[in-house]
C-alpha cells in the first residue's frame, strides 16, 4: 500500500475516561436533553430516580439545539464549569 | 510519463476496497504521480487546510482531497471545482455532522453555475441527473469519498441513513443557463454571471414531475404545487430549502408569459398553505403538526389558519435543467429535518 | 457521541444513553476519536413510536446501569 497515497485522515487521540466518584451523593448531575423527541420523557423520570434514591447537590438540565450538531461550546463550557457527572439522552 | 502496470492496478483496486476506502466501485489507485498532477492542476498548495469534514472533523487538506478525487476518476482539472464543493459542505450551515450521520437519506447535491461548467464539460441537459458524463459522475463521487474517508461517514456505522439513494454514489448537476429566461441560481445569490460557483444542498433523491399539457403559468404551477406538497410527507410544514429544476420545455411556460422567478416562487409558496384542521395528526395519516404547534390552537379541529410547506419563498429554490425535449421537471427534497441544513455556496478558484 | 467524549475529556463522568440501534453507530464513532474505553448505556429501540409513559417504563430499566456508568 506504500506506493498509494492513504485517503483517510484520523483524528484519534489517546483519550482516557474521567476518574468515577464512588456515588453520586453530594454531586451536582447535569441532565442533557439532546433534543431529540422523547428524550425529555426518559430524563423526567431519570430526575425523580435520583431524587429518590441517590442524594446530589442538585440536579440541572440542559437543552442541546439540535441532536444534528455537537453542543455549541458555550453549552459545552457552562456544564463543565458547574456539574459533577453527566446523563444525556436520547440517541434513537 | 509513464503509464501504471495494469496488473498493479488491479490488485490496488482489490487493496484499496478491502480496506473500506471505496464507494463499492473499483476506484483509480492513488499513486504519488496522479495525485501530484492533480494538487498542481489546481494551484493551491498541498498542505493548504480547506475544511474539517465532520463528522470526525478530519483534515481535508488539498492533498487529501486530490487523493480521493484521484481515486473518484477525477481528470485534474476536476480539482478546483471537488475543493469548493468540499469547503461548502464543511460550513456550519450545511450540517454535514447531521447529513451524515442521520437515519434519512440526504446526500450533497452539487450544483455547478458559471462558466467552467463548458471548459469541463459539466452536464447540465439531457440526462443531467444520470449517467454519461465525466465531470459529473467523477465530482460527486470525489465529494463522497471524502466524507466517508475524511469525514468518517461509514455507511452502517457513523451513517445510519435507513435507506440512503443512489445520489450516495454521485450526485452533480450543472444549470443550463442558456436556456433560462431568468438569473441563474447562483446570480440569484449575489455572485456576478462570470463566477463559476458550486452549491450544495443536503438533498433527498430528484422525484420526477410529468406535465405534458399545461400551457399557462398558473395551470403548471399548480401541477409543481400539488407535487411539492408530498416533500417528506403530505403534511409536514415549515420546511427549509428544497430545489425544484425546470425542464427547458416547462420553463418557458411562466417565462413566456413574463413571471419573474420570484413570483413563481411566491405563487407555489401560497399555494402550499393548508389550514390547521387538515393538519391534524391522526386526520388521513398519524403524522401531523408537530405538538408545541398544534399547543398554540385551541380548538386544532377547527381552526382554519394557514400554515405554509416552506417557511418563506426563498427556501423555494429553482433553476433550470435538462434536455430541450420533454416536458418534465424535478423536485429535488432538501434535508431541513430539525431547520438542519441549507444551501451553501463557495467560488470555484481556479489557477 | 462528540459530546460524551468532550466531557469526559474534561474530567466529566458522562453516561450516554442510546437505542440498541444506534449502539454500533456510537461505539464506531468513539473508537474514531480514539476513546476506546467510552460505554454507552443502551435502552431497546424504537423510541419515536412510543407513549410518554412507555418511555419513562424504559428510564425505570437503566437507571441502576446509569449510576454504575457514573461511579467506580
């Protein structure tokens, strides 16, 4: 394959996962709509789990424009600046 | 120069499908020599960074895309035109991420205007969606492969359109100016008659309008109305651009009798209003207003406000194509899922 | 699946919640950006043809595997 040139371009990097606190107590979990229908369905009921059963800080939700883009990047700056861990839902 | 081994190439077609770079059709091997004739054709530098190809935003220098325009069958002249179409899709208002990575069917049309459409010999009559033509079916496979080599559009794997078209192969069309009584698509959009331009538009497959007695404006358009009223489906409203090409023969009707085409346009936007009792989800069809319109109604059943197809006249977009006889003309879909995609225009540079 | 991957970058436990359908789409598109170790949690397809209460039926299923996919 040396003598052809390769007509891809590969963007990936290593990456590794961020570092899991042991529960979610006392953290505050960022609910990301991606505006996709039904979505909001899922994440309603996601919201009153956590209630129930865990015990975070607080609980934020947030709303993509479109699930046909990444986030804009202020978005993607808001929810890194103030949430702990992240849901987002729902790809279909 | 010397020609390739025609063995050698053989067994680089095999290599390169194996190795999910193609479209499915054999492809021309990118050698060094091709793909350094081509990058010099165009005048630009190798290395220049013309666009991240999303959805993996991965570099589309010229290299990169002489090597897959080289591979699509390109002649080197192609390049100019491959580059301007490949910066177009890379603007954030086509949403190549979604155009590529939804389950609809959307693939980038391109539409070439100007003057380099006769210096490379670029179809835009007879046939002009269909097969024969270099220019043609080599630009828009060029496109293609790019998305998916740079861009990462793997079919059934980041693509997940459920059903696609063949458009995914190549889909390249120029306008045949010199039969329009109007300003072409691209002087519609600021550029001057000189310009050679591409657009781009996120489109679904050309479905074909037969019409073979009309005489009169108002009697055809009535006719491109009706048809223009099943984009996507029968009752989907506030959609975005969607191109509509008139044959020659369909063309004159409205022209002959003096419309402008932004009167054409705005005729076929008001005859595609409905009322919103007609657009009931569940009435002829489950699909239907979407719920936070229907919210804004409070008696939906009754109520006789019109809501539009498209949501204003401009995203009724027209231009002119096809073979002298014959009166047919083609919608064209655009892809405007979730207000997603518009038309988008670059220069073609040329050295 | 851009955006899972961007958080996580960032030190951000992110659990993504997907459609059996889309599992092959966002696992392709994660190991394209070279994050090989990013999970998805999954829930049946198909979404769109269902009431507001089936859905929330679906939340009840993946909640514990959300929280499993958030902490160590």
């Amino acid at each position: 394959m040396s003598e052809y040139l390769d007509p891809t371009a590969p963007v990936a990097v290593p990456r590794k996962t961020a570092r899991r606190p042991s529960s979610l107590d006392g953290l505050v979990v960022t609910l990301l709509d991606i505006s996709k229908a039904k979505g909001d369905h899922l994440l309603d009921r996601i919201e009153e789990l956590l209630r129930e059963r865990a015990r975070p800080k607080a609980i934020v939700r947030k709303k993509k424009p479109t699930f046909a883009r990444p986030a804009p990047e202020p978005l993607r700056a808001e929810i890194v600046g103030g949430t702990g861990v992240l849901i987002e839902a729902l790809a279909d | 120069m010397s020609l390739a081994d025609p063995g050698l190439d053989a067994d680089a077609i095999e290599e390169l499908y194996a190795r999910g770079v193609t479209d499915g059709l054999p492809v021309v091997p990118p050698t060094r020599g091709r793909v350094e004739r081509t990058i010099a054709a165009s005048g630009r530098g190798p290395d220049e960074l013309i666009g991240l190809v999303p959805p993996n935003y991965g570099r589309a220098t010229v290299e990169k895309i002489a090597v897959n325009a080289v591979m699509a069958g390109c002649r080197p002249e192609y390049l100019p035109v491959v580059l301007a179409a490949v910066e177009a899709v890379c603007d954030d208002a086509f949403d190549l991420h979604g155009v590529s990575a939804t389950t609809n069917a959307p693939a980038p049309l391109v539409i070439v205007n100007g003057p380099l459409r006769g210096e490379l010999d670029i179809n835009c009559g007879a046939g002009v969606f269909g097969s024969g033509w270099r220019a043609n079916a080599t630009i828009g496979r060029a496109l293609r492969l790019v998305c998916v080599n740079v861009g990462g559009a793997r079919p059934g794997e980041v693509s997940m359109s459920t059903l696609a078209h063949p458009g995914r192969y190549t889909y390249c069309i120029g306008e045949r100016e010199e039969a329009s009584p109007w300003e072409s698509l691209a002087v519609e959009h600021g550029f001057a008659p000189g310009d050679s331009t591409v657009a781009v538009l996120a489109a679904d497959a050309p479905l074909g309008v037969y019409d073979q007695r009309s005489r009169t404006p108002e009697d055809l358009l009535a006719t491109l109305a009706a048809s223009l009223a099943v984009v996507a489906h029968h009752k989907m409203t506030h959609w975005g651009d969607t191109l509509l090409v008139l044959s020659p023969e369909h063309v004159r009707i409205p022209g002959d009798a003096g419309w402008t085409k932004a009167e054409v346009r705005r005729w076929l936007w008001e005859r595609l209003q409905r009322p919103v009792r007609e657009l009931l989800p569940g009435r002829d069809g489950g699909e239907g207003l979407p719920e936070h319109v229907l919210r804004k109604f409070p008696d939906p059943a009754r109520d006789d406000s019109p809501i539009a197809k498209f949501r204003s006249p401009d995203n009724i977009k027209i231009l002119v194509a096809g073979g002298t006889a014959g009166r047919f003309s083609a919608i064209v879909p655009g892809w405007t899922f979730s207000k997603g995609s518009a038309l988008v225009f670059r220069p073609i540079r040329t050295p | 699946m851009h955006d899972g991957v961007f958080f996580e970058d960032h030190g951000i436990p992110t659990a993504t919640v997907v459609s059996t359908e889309f599992v092959r789409a966002a696992r392709a598109q994660a190991e394209a950006l070279g994050a090989h170790d990013y999970r998805t949690v999954v829930v049946p397809h198909p979404i769109q043809p269902l009431t507001r209460d089936e859905v929330r039926a679906l939340a009840d299923k993946a909640f514990d595997e959300i929280v499993r996919r958030l902490t160590a």
